[in-house]
C-alpha cells in the first residue's frame, strides 16, 4: 500500500487540500489586507486540489477494487 505510487499520490493531494484550506481559514480569521488579496484565491486554489483528490481517490478504489 505505501508502495503504491497511486496511494502516495493521494495522500499527497489530500495534504495538499488540507494545508490550502488552513491557510485560508487562516487568512478569514485573521481578516485584515492579506484576506482581501487572497481569500477567492486561496478558496478556488482549494475547489481545484478537492477536486484532484477526489478523482484520484476515485481512480484508486475503483483500480484497487478487484485487487483486494
């Protein structure tokens, strides 16, 4: 499993997501200039990485399905 290229890959892509959404929860509750410049930015930067991991989650249960 941590092996697989496609797992790591996951991961990687849920991190991703993860670590976007903390900055702009970051930014929101810090308000100021910084959450003015950046928060539609770092939201769509967030919908874009969500959507990469939930296709890759996808690909990778529907690949590993028969392989269990």
């Amino acid at each position: 499993m941590f092996a697989d290229p496609l797992y790591i890959l996951t991961v990687v892509a849920v991190i991703a997501v993860v670590i976007v959404l903390i900055f702009g929860l970051g930014g929101f509750a810090g308000g100021g200039e910084f959450n003015k410049r950046n928060s539609n930015k770092l939201m769509r930067m967030r919908i874009i990485a969500q959507f990469i991991a939930v296709v890759l989650i996808v690909i990778y249960v529907y690949l590993r399905k028969d392989a269990g």
